[in-house]
C-alpha cells in the first residue's frame, strides 16, 4: 500500500490523515449520544400510586403511543406530596423528549399557589390533555344516605366527613366547592395515598361520602360496592343519576379535572409538535376509546395549543375559588 502525493486515498485504498480524523470523530460523538438519529426510549411520569385515575389513563394510552413515536414508553409511578415530587422531576429532566409526565390540573395549580411546586407551571413545555373528567358523590353501597338531601339532612346535625388525598389533590378542593354550592357543611379527613385509598375508606366507614373523579368511581359502582348520589356533570352520564342541571347547581359542572401532559421547559418546538400529534393520534386509538367508553372516561384529546388554553382558563377557576380552597 502506498499513500497518493496529494494526500488523498492511495492506490491501496488507504484513508488519508484529514478522511481518518473526521470518520474518527463521527465515531466518538455516536459513542457519547447513542445510535444516531434515533429518539431516545421515554420516561412517564405518573404523579400517583398505581391504581388510581392517572394511573390508568397513563397505561391504556402507553401501547399505542409506542407505536405512534416508534420508541418504548415506560411507565414511572412517583407518589408524594400530591404530585409535587413527581412535577418538580419533570421539571428538572433534560428537554430531549426522554421524559413526560400527566401533570393533575387544576390540582397543580392550586399546589403551585400553595407553595407546593418550586417553579411556574407556564415554563412546561405542554403537549396534550386526555380529556376534562367529571366528578360525582359516592357513599358505601350499604349507607343510609341516599340522596343529596340526605346529605344535607346529616349536615344540619353534624359535620359530613369526607375522605380525601390532602390540600394538593383535586377532591380536595372539589369537596370543598361542591358541598359549598350543595350546602352541605363537611370536615374532610386527608392523608390517603390516592383515590382508590380513600374511596374504600369510605365503603369502611372512616367516613360519610366521598367525591372522586367517575373515571375512578366507576369500578366500584360496577362492582356494587358503593352508590353514586350524583355527577357534577351538565348532563348525567349515568342514567337515572342526578346531575348539576337538576339539582340546581350548574357551576359544579365547572369542576372538572384535567389529565394533561407535559415535558420539560425548553423542548423543541419540533419535537412539541411531534409528541402532541403522537399523544392524540394513540387517545384516538379504537383500543382507548373502547377503554375510555366502557369506564365513563371523558376522553377527548386535546392538542399542544388547546392545552395551553385550557390551563389558563382552569387557573382563573382557581382564582376565583382561592379563597374557599384556602379557608
């Protein structure tokens, strides 16, 4: 083999100095960022304990979401202080698409005024929301209380008690706001792990009612083991269940919450828009919406954009309730 005068390949096929150094240098930046081109396997945060409403949004949504992103997606329970540790992990996480999270809304928004969060929620980078779920009352199947007015005929003999997760959970301040519409006085009794703790507390007997997402009361109703008093929906979803239009209350059907998912502060833009066609097309799945139909779910995908009007819409509700959450 002999190198060519001009520096070039040889006769032999021998790659000159300049050829070796820029092959050599290809070979190291592989090295450090793993096979080019491709996106990086993701992380999903779900701010809660397996078994509850986040929870099983987040899986039923992971299959076809795979498949839309080409990449796996593995789901990553991170439990605590009501979805704080798992929001301030989203927001520490590098903004390389490797990392989302279905962030609880307006329950985020009311930790964040809370104190609860160490940094703004504008700065995530938001991607999508799987839908605006409504609330509904639940008392143990075997419960004298069977109506709202028996609600309120409790009420005027003692505070009603109901279970709830604590302060930065959405039951929190729906419990709060909607027996304040219904007139029912309550003492709500906080510290449960997640919506499933605190609905079979109730079934206990730890305390009277309790109100919970339909998405996670269904189950339960299903299985008979407690009875739906009424939805904070416009229109029942449930046949033969009071909703707000009939009992006189339509501001509870502005309680709804929100399961919208975010990334870090700083993703591109590209990828923002590539993740958010990616989460609507897999909630458009005919395996979610057979899921989202068979539990009551309101599922309706929502993109980056409408997402974001969302949020600012649900943090004037907030506001407009700050004092009564706070009280």
């Amino acid at each position: 083999m002999r190198m060519a005068q001009d520096g070039n390949v040889g006769t032999g096929g021998t790659l000159d100095r300049r050829t070796m150094l820029t092959v050599g240098g290809m070979a190291l930046l592989a090295a450090c960022t793993g096979k080019a081109g491709k996106r990086p396997d993701i992380d999903f945060i779900i701010p809660y304990a397996p078994g509850g409403g986040f929870d099983s949004y987040a899986r039923i949504v992971l299959p076809p979401l795979q498949k839309a992103l080409g990449v796996q997606v593995h789901p990553d329970n991170v439990d605590g202080a009501g979805g704080a540790r798992a929001a301030n992990m989203l927001y520490r996480a590098k903004a390389d698409g490797s990392a989302i999270s279905i962030v609880n809304i307006p329950g985020a928004i009311i930790l964040q005024q809370q104190g609860g969060l160490a940094f703004d929620l504008a700065r995530l980078t938001w991607l999508a929301n799987m839908g605006r779920d409504a609330y509904g009352v639940v008392v143990a199947a075997n419960s004298p209380i069977r109506t709202i007015d028996d609600l309120r005929a409790l009420g005027k003999r003692r505070t009603v008690q109901f279970p709830c997760v604590g302060p930065a959970g959405m039951a929190y301040s729906a419990t709060k706001i909607g027996m304040h519409l219904l007139g029912v006085p309550v003492n709500l009794i906080s510290g449960y792990k997640g919506t499933n703790d605190y609905i079979v507390a109730t079934m206990r007997g730890d305390g009277d009612a309790a109100i919970a997402s339909l998405t996670a009361i269904e189950p339960f109703r299903q299985a008979g083991t407690v009875r739906l008093l009424c939805t904070f929906e416009k229109t029942s979803s449930i046949p033969g269940v009071p909703d707000a239009t009939l009992l006189g209350q339509p501001d509870l059907a502005d309680i709804v919450q929100l399961r919208s998912i975010a990334a870090p502060p700083g993703l591109p833009d590209d990828l923002r828009q590539s993740y958010s066609k990616a989460l609507v097309t897999a909630m458009r799945d005919p395996s979610v919406t057979a899921w989202a139909k068979k539990k009551h779910a309101s599922l309706a995908p929502d993109d980056s954009d409408t997402t974001i009007q969302l949020i600012r819409q649900q943090s004037q509700f907030v506001t407009r309730w700050k004092g009564l959450i706070a009280s």
